[in-house]
C-alpha cells in the first residue's frame, strides 16, 4: 500500500500511551502550528475516499489511529520541531538503521521519550545504510511505518546523507539520545554529530542499555535458520574465490571446446493427462490424454547442453534411418551440433511419462534395445576414436539401452583413454555398466546408481565411493543426492588402497541442493554432466565443477522436461548465489485463469 493511499481517523479519542512514554496521546488541538500546516486538510480529516482514481484504500487501524501523518519530510520535520520548541517543548531526536525493530530499540525509544515533550526519529535511507550486501532488509518506507507505529514516536523521517550531521545542524534538537554503545565510541562519524549538537547549546544523551540487541545479528541468525545451506554455499563461495564477474569469464572460456559424447540418442514424451479416473470394469486407473510434449533425450540433451554452453560438441549414436532420426539430425545441426551414427534397426527409442499436472503417474519404455554385433562394435570404436583425437574431452554415457556391453565398455574406455585429456563418465538405468568404466577422469552417478553397480547398500557413502574409485581406476566422482545436493569426492594426494582412515583416501565437498524442491528430475544429471565437463576442461577445481554442475542442475530441476541449459542459466545461477541474502519482497496478488475445456488442444513439440 503506498502512504498515500491511506486516509486517516481522529486521534482525539486514542487511547493513553503512558505504558510507553509516560504522556497523554497527542490531540490535534496540542499539535505545533507548523506541523498542523503542513498537513492542513488531510492529517486529521475523517475518512474519506483517497485522491488518486485507484480502488479504494484501506483505512490504517493501529488502535484506530491513522499513523502516517507522523512521516514527514525533513522540511516538514524542522517546521515541527521549530513549532514545538516555540511553544516550549523540549524535542529530543533519536537517529539509526533501525532494520528490524526489536525490543532493544524499543526500550531506546521509550527511553528518549521521557526526555522529552516530543519525539522525532530519523532512519538512514536504503541508499546511504553501509551494513553488507542485502541491507536493509527493510525498505526505508516500511522502516519509517514500523516506527510510526509506536506511540512514544511523534514524528519519523528519513535522511538521505550518510551521517546525521548535517540533519543536525537542520533539526537542532534539544536532545540527541544515542545507545549506551556510543558512550565511549570515537568514531569519527558520531564525534561529527556530537560536536554539531553541542556546538548549538544542544545535549547529548546515552539510553540505559539495559536490553540490548543488534539487527545485523539478528538478520544473520534468522538467515542460518531459515536456510541452514546458506552458510555452507557462502563457505564454498568463498573457499573457491568465486565472484560474478570471474566466473562470467570463466564461463567465455567454454566456448569453443570441443566435446564429444558418446551414447544412446532417446526421445522423452510427456503425455499430459486430465485428473484421473477410476473406470468402471474395474479397480483401473483411467487417463485421457490433452497434450503431448516430446523432448530429445539421451545424448542428445547432454550435446544440447554443450552446444548452449559454447562447446562445439559431436554426438557418436546409433540411429535408425527413418523421417524421425533426420528430423533429430536437423534440430541439432542448427545447435552446432554434429551427429555421426551407425545405423540400426527399429524406431528411434522413446520413453512415455504420463502425468496429471507434474505428477508422473506411469512410464511407457517404447523399442528395443540396440544390439551392435562385432562389425558394427569396430564401427562405432573407428568413429569415437576418430573424434577424440580431434577433442579436448569425451563424455560416455549409458543410458542402459543396449549400446553399452559390459565387455565394450571396458573396450571403449581403454581405447579412449590415449587420445583425450578428460574422459567424463556417466549412467542411467539398471542395465548400464558402471563398473566398467575403466580409467575414467570424473564419474556422475547418483548414490543409487553407485550402490546397485556394487551391490553396497549398507557402508557409509565414502566407503561406497573409494570402492568404486579403486575399482575402476577413476581419480574422482560426482555424486548427486537428489534433495540433499551432492559430493565431489576426489582422490587425496599419496592416498593409500589399504589406509585405514578415510580422510587419508578422499577429499570431499559437499554442495547443498541450490532449490527446494524439484518440478522435474528427468534430465538433471545431464545438465550437470555437461557443466561439470566444460569446468575440467578450462581447468576449474572439481569443487567449482560441482558448484556449477549443481547450478546447472537445479536450473533443470524447475522445468517439466528436457530444456536446455546455457550459459545464460550458468551466469543467472552464479550471480543468484553470490548475490543472495535474507530479503524482504513484496508478494504480488496471485490471479487465478482458468481456462474452458474446448481450449485444451493436442501439441506435440
């Protein structure tokens, strides 16, 4: 509600604020001349409707007193002060943040109020409060309403300067009440301000300070509280000398790499249905379906990724030739992307997610798994081989359909590990073929996938994890823990296969997970497969590799289906996380549409 729109009550019948001050309220008829002029007409009106054409204003009802002709401008403030003094009051002035108003102010304010006939406290404005990023965390005129709230205050107003001094020299109070802190305080800024007081016959007074508080701490602690991650990605950040403006630059750097990925191509369809039914035969669930929404999927995703992020990737597939697999070609030869394939038999491999709203309530696997015999094996190695020796990194990723044999698999990574710098791998699917990722730089799996390939349900996640590493002869992992975020492990230098403390095997970073919840988890592996890559490849830390792969990842998390994540996603997710802060936002309405039946139509994009 902006203040004015407000309209305003008759104050004479208020009740008594001795339980604050220890003075009757105020009545208009007591009110300095220059205070009563300034607001002739409007102050103490009886209600009326607001001067501007918008929808009629609430009326302010803090015990039926109006409070915002207590919000003066600071010519409006020196009229009342002057008003007041000539009609013999004593005005004392209190002056601060006052961010959160908490108890400690409280007795600050009441303390200043029995100094004095009048009360006016000034509030540094947003511009000039130099307390760390995010303060205030409340807006200067939500600041000054809390104020004028309470009764011991007669008047508030805002101060555009950095110190109070020159409002001071303005206002001349007869009283400037400081907290006790300031008693003995030789900051430069408050001697300035002491000595404009006293320079004018003027006292200055310190407050019992017998309930103190700070609003910096407070607004600290409710940050750990409301956000127990918040102090661990603030850790991190610093830890990695992270900044927006280095990691944007950082982020240039990915462009132009060249990648190539290695892995089956699926196409990922949501079939949107209306609310559910139970049909009649039987205790069967019935769905009728609106919308069809189909995305590329597999290794298609992991090179659209690349492609946003400014990699130049290659995707190395088996594909079938039919109308679909040309159209596929097309979308990621406008992307950069290049795409060689073998072919094999059947349609393209999708999967069908049946949901009510972004609910999944079914999944539908559609095709065969490919099946290569040994031609077309060495077909497959000649073209991966061919382009590693051209690329920076190779990205393998089995998506448990068949491309992958246990056997080839071992094949695969022997023969790639020769010819590129980064060899990143990656699995999804109870039939793909973690363990046999031999030699690998970086493994993406989940605490799930780690655990089924080594049948380890039960030891600690580090133990699970140095088993993998030995086992495979990779020097580090990625390992995502859906809500919990995930752990970049990684190899201690000299580290021992028979030690027996842990900490002498592994390092390990833990990265919260960066959003709430998740709107949809189909692809978020693949989005911080993709970041994390680009960052080895630049020659970030595997620490800033998971903090970007996490990025990336929750970026995915908020959208239903395969969307593509760039490095417009990276920049926004980084600035967010070194930018963030507890924070006061206002809260728009929220609209309701809803929509008729016969608008409901069948896409499929």
């Amino acid at each position: 509600m902006d203040v004015s729109d407000l309209v305003y009550a008759d104050r004479t019948n208020a009740p008594s604020c001795r339980d604050c001050c220890g003075r009757p309220p105020a009545t208009p008829g007591d009110r300095p001349a220059g205070r009563a002029s300034s607001l002739q007409g409007r102050a103490f009106a009886p209600p009326q409707v607001a001067r501007n054409s918008g929808p009629t204003p609430q009326i302010a009802d803090l015990d039926g007193v109006g409070t915002e002709h207590k919000i003066l401008s600071l010519a409006e403030a020196e009229a009342s002060v002057r008003a007041a003094q000539r009609g013999g009051d004593t005005v004392a002035l209190c002056h601060g943040c006052f961010d959160i108003v908490h108890p400690g102010h409280v007795r600050h304010l009441q303390h200043a109020a029995k100094l004095g006939d009048r009360l006016l406290v000034t509030i540094s404005g947003d511009s000039m409060v130099d307390k760390g990023t995010g303060r205030p965390l409340i807006p200067q005129e939500l600041r000054a309403e809390s104020l004028a709230a309470l009764d011991c205050v007669d008047w508030v107003a805002v101060n555009p300067e950095p110190t109070a001094a020159d409002l001071l020299h303005i206002i001349r109070p007869d009283i400037y009440v400081k907290g006790r802190e300031y008693e003995h305080n030789r900051d430069p800024r408050f001697q300035a301000e002491k000595h404009v007081v006293e320079s004018y016959g003027g006292r200055v007074v310190f407050s019992s300070g017998d309930v103190v508080f700070s609003s910096t701490a407070l607004i600290n602690a409710m940050e750990q509280t409301v956000d127990p991650a918040h102090s661990r990605l603030r850790q991190l950040i610093a830890q990695q000398e992270i900044d927006v403006d280095s990691v944007d630059q950082f982020i240039n750097s990915f462009r132009g790499k060249r990648v190539v990925v290695v892995g089956e191509t699926i196409i990922d369809t949501y079939v949107m249905c209306n609310r559910p039914e139970v049909a009649g035969e039987a205790p069967l669930m019935t769905l009728r379906p609106v919308e069809y929404r189909s995305f590329d999927g597999g290794a298609a995703i992991i090179a659209k990724h690349l492609a946003a992020m400014g990699a130049r990737p290659t995707m190395i597939t088996a594909l079938p030739s039919t109308p679909e697999t040309a159209a596929l070609r097309q979308r990621l030869a406008r992307l950069g992307i290049e795409t060689q394939a073998i072919e094999h038999a059947g349609p393209l491999i999708e999967k069908q997610r049946f949901n009510v709203g972004s609910i999944k309530v079914m999944k539908l696997d559609l095709g065969e798994p490919i099946t290569l015999d040994a031609t077309g094996q060495c077909q497959l190695k000649r073209m991966v081989q061919e382009a590693a020796n051209q690329s920076e990194a190779v990205i393998i990723a089995d998506f448990g359909q068949g491309l992958f044999t246990d056997a080839f698999m071992t094949e695969m990574c022997e023969l790639l590990r020769p010819c590129t710098d980064l060899l990143v791998g990656d699995v999804s699917g109870r039939r793909s073929n973690l363990r046999s990722m031999h030699g690998m730089d970086l493994l993406c799996p989940s605490e799930l996938e780690i655990r089924e390939a080594l049948h380890d349900y039960d030891e600690g996640l580090t133990a699970v994890v140095w088993r993998l590493l030995h086992l495979t002869n990779t020097r580090s992992a990625i390992i995502t823990l859906g809500g919990d975020g995930l752990i970049a492990f990684d190899r201690a230098a000299g580290a021992e296969a028979d030690a027996d403390d842990w900490q002498t095997r592994l390092t390990a970073e833990h990265v919260p997970a960066l959003v709430p919840y998740a709107i949809d988890q189909l692809g978020c592996g693949d989005a911080l497969l993709a970041a994390a890559t680009l960052t080895r490849v630049c020659g970030g830390s595997l620490t800033l590799a998971a903090l970007l792969g996490a990025v990336a990842a929750a970026a995915q998390s908020q959208q239903l289906g395969n969307a593509v994540i760039g490095a417009v996603d990276l920049r926004k997710g980084i600035r967010r996380l070194c930018e963030a802060q507890l924070t006061y936002v206002a809260q728009p309405e929220a609209e309701l549409v809803c929509l008729p039946r016969d608008q409901l139509h069948l896409a499929h994009t």
